[in-house]
C-alpha cells in the first residue's frame, strides 16, 4: 500500500527469541503462496503468536471449532453471507507479506495490544500498529497517520475512523482466501449500538464461519481493495520486541492506560480495558452551523446559525456555545408539550407521533432532563458524507436570552466507547425548535433547524 514500507527481509538480530522453527514458516502467510492445509494455517497461528512478546502472547484455540461468544451486549458478531451487499474476495496473490511492523510506525506512533475482553482503543495522531486479535471485541479509533489493524481469527473490531486511503489491516494467522469484503445491509438504528452489518458499515469478514472480523463504520466497501491488505510474516511480531531500545514506553495491565505525547507500548490484561491516547493528544476547533439548503438531513430557509466550543479531558465532555437568529425558540424550551400549528415539519412525520416520541424519553443516561438539543451518533461534513441516527445520545441544556437567540451547554460523563466516538468526529449535535416567540409567524422546525458537526475538521489528533 502507498505510504507503507513493504519489506520482504528482516535484521533480526536484536530481537529477543527469534527461532529458525518460526521463519520456516514464513511462506504459508504470503499471499502468493498456497496456504496449504488447516493444520499448517494452525502452525502459522503459532508461530506468529510464539514470534509475540511475552507479555502480549494469547491462548491459541486447540481446534477449529467455532464457539467463540456469537455476541457482545448488542452486537451479533457473525454476518450471513446471503445478507451482506456487493460481496467480494481477496486476490491473494497481490497482498504484500509484512515483515517489519516497525518500519511502520510513525515518529511518535504506537503499539496498542488490548488483548481479550471488550475493550476501547484510541490511538495517536501518528502511525500506529493496533492488534485486535484476542478473540474479544474492540471499538477503535485509529486517530490519523498511517494505521496498521492486525486481524486474527475470532476477533472482532469495530473502527469509527477507518481511512480507507491511508489505514490497512494485517491478516494474522488468517488465510486471505478466506476473506471477503461486503457492505451491511442492516437498516438498524440506534446509535452507537447500532448493528456491525448496519447498511452504513462496511464489512471484512471470515467466511469460513462468518466472523465479522471488522466493521468499518460509515464507510463503503467498494473502496476497499488488496492495498488495504496485507499478510503477517513471524517477523513482523518479531520486530515489534526490545522497542525500549528507541524509546517506547510500555504500560501493561486491567482497566485504563494512558498513552504519552512520546511512543507507547500499552498492553490490555484479560478484561475489558481502555487504551488511551492522553488528554494532550488532540484538540477541538469551534463547530460551526448555518441552516439553510445545505442543512442535513432537512434543508430548511431559517437564518439561523450555532457555534459550540468543546472540551474532552478525564472523560468528560464540556460544551458550551449560543444559537442565533433562529425561527423559534429550541423545542421544550418553554415547557410546551405540543407542537405549534405555524411550525414546519420537514420530513413529513405526525407532529403528535414526533412530540410524543421525545416526551417518552425525559432524561438521557445521566439523568439530563429532556430538551430540544440532542447529541446523536453520525459524521457529516467530512470525506466520509452523511449520515444520521436520530438515537438520543444526551440531552443539552437550551437557554434562550430573546427570541430568536440563546446559548447551549452540556456536561457529560463519557464511557470510553463514546470517547473513541467523539474522538472519530462521529458525533453531532441537532436542534429542534418549535414556539414562536416574537410573533412573527415562524414557529420553527421540530425536525431540526440546526445541525452541529463534531466531525473529523472539528477534532485533531496532534
């Protein structure tokens, strides 16, 4: 793939249990080479899970037998093939061997191994090399850089951020010819929970057993191709022992690790843990919004316009920022529980159904209680298009100062998969507006008279 070394020799020398045994093995992982049986596709495993450092090295199943958990909380790890769309293989031929994942690293990149369990990673600005090969499951963001995802069988990883022109994955102990790529067809909602096959996802899975071993989210799977792709030779886990020799910093163990402006080397136990890029590994600029007709997902004629300043530190997330010159004031605002005959629904929907909707729903998780603005999950206004899951995430606090102006402030206790999604530029901000409050006989659009992108021009990883 442009922009990787692809290496077809490795020095060795300084990497600590280097056995001829592993580099016999080396030509079952090209992709140009026959792969031979399951008993030699079972040796590879070995040898590249032998090849590890100690202290990353996993369980390798004793047999082919396919029983691993078919479900993480709502997800289905396991797509048919019947029910996927433009479903296509590999050309193992063209897929680059991988010799040295460390010639793949960025100037300041990183090594994320979160092991099993249900974990979170969120890499660095650089380039990184990120294994989800634990036989758990992974949410990912991969920040920006050239990344590097390595795929072992079993494993699941969901990536909020896959750059299909810059990322690629490494087939680990995974015959290429046993890959397919497909795009979801699931017209499931839901926000962050929405389904792995979800319609807006694209797909790499184990056709095997039907292993979804990662769902791209809103990505499209015709964009992907062989360059995304590359096969794990024994050396490339090789390369990546003794990194203390140029600076890597390693932190092993259960729960939260926290990465450094520097190299790290974070190491997940056996639990569900979180691998952390740091509070100074990104910022945010000012999300800015204009209604009108570029407005997604309903184009409107107000004049109005919102800027939101945000803060993520410790977990949580700080916003604050005003709204002005809109039609009406934001919706529940004024403590209405109808909505105003003059106000204009733009996607068609009964005004009972969509009030009545929101009133069933007063407080979001953290027990904020029930407004007109809400944090959903979707990107729009980035290279990725646009996408919208009406999903509550949490409600913000609307304040109104006239008419037609006001500010918005939020303070949320983020779970770390909703960090890695705030960090992906997946989520926005959308606000409803109902009651004319200056007699002007614009009441506003309870659909939506105002979006607010937290997308990928409004976070950056440094």
């Amino acid at each position: 793939m442009e922009g990787f070394n692809q290496k077809t020799s490795l020095d060795v020398s300084n990497s600590v249990g280097a056995a001829d045994s592993l580099l016999s093995l080396n030509s079952s992982s090209s992709g140009s080479q026959s792969k031979g049986s399951s008993v030699q596709d079972a040796n590879l495993e070995n040898a590249l899970n032998q090849a590890l450092a100690p202290d990353e090295r996993q369980p390798v199943a004793a047999s082919d037998d396919h029983d691993h958990a078919p479900t993480v909380g709502p997800f289905v790890l396991h797509a048919d093939l019947n029910n996927v769309a433009d479903s296509r293989g590999l050309d193992a031929k063209q897929l680059f061997r991988e010799t040295s994942f460390r010639d793949d690293l960025g100037a300041k990149g990183d090594v994320l191994n979160p092991r099993g369990g249900n974990n979170t990673v969120i890499g660095s600005g650089d380039s990184d090399i990120i294994r989800g090969t634990g036989r758990g499951f992974n949410t990912i963001t991969t920040g920006t850089g050239k990344d590097t995802i390595i795929l072992g069988k079993e494993t699941t990883n969901r990536i909020f951020d896959f750059d299909t022109a810059n990322d690629r994955f490494a087939l680990s102990g995974i015959n290429a010819k046993n890959i397919v790529i497909a795009q979801g067809k699931n017209p499931g909602k839901g926000g962050l929970d929405q389904p792995l096959d979800s319609l807006n996802n694209a797909l790499v899975i184990d056709k095997r057993d039907g292993h979804i071993l990662a769902s791209l989210t809103f990505a499209k799977a015709a964009t992907l191709n062989e360059k995304n792709f590359v096969t794990v030779a024994p050396e490339a886990n090789l390369s990546l022992q003794n990194l203390k020799d140029i600076g890597f910093k390693t932190q092993q163990g259960d729960g939260k690790l926290t990465g450094t402006q520097g190299h790290d080397r974070l190491i997940g136990g056996a639990g569900d843990d979180f691998l952390y890029v740091g509070n100074d590994g990104f910022k945010t600029n000012t999300a800015k919004a204009a209604s009108g007709e570029n407005e997604f997902p309903f184009k409107n004629n107000s004049p109005g316009s919102t800027e939101l300043n945000t803060e993520l530190k410790d977990g949580v997330l700080r916003v604050n920022g005003s709204y002005k010159n809109f039609d009406a004031a934001p919706l529940f605002s004024q403590g209405e529980t109808v909505i105003d005959p003059k106000a204009t629904i733009l996607n068609g929907s009964d005004p009972v159904s969509l009030i009545n909707g929101f009133l069933k729903v007063p407080q979001d998780v953290e027990g904020n209680k029930l407004s007109g603005t809400h944090l959903h999950f979707s990107p729009s206004e980035d290279d990725r298009g646009n996408f919208a899951d009406a999903t509550v995430v949490r409600y913000f606090t609307n304040t109104p100062t006239d008419a037609k102006s006001g500010t918005i402030t939020g303070e949320f206790e983020l779970t770390p998969t909703e960090q890695a999604a705030f960090l992906a530029g997946n989520l926005y901000a959308n606000i409803h507006t109902n009651v004319d409050l200056d007699g002007d006989g614009k009441a506003g659009f309870p659909t939506g008279e105002n979006r607010i992108n937290f997308n990928k021009n409004v976070i950056q990883f440094v």
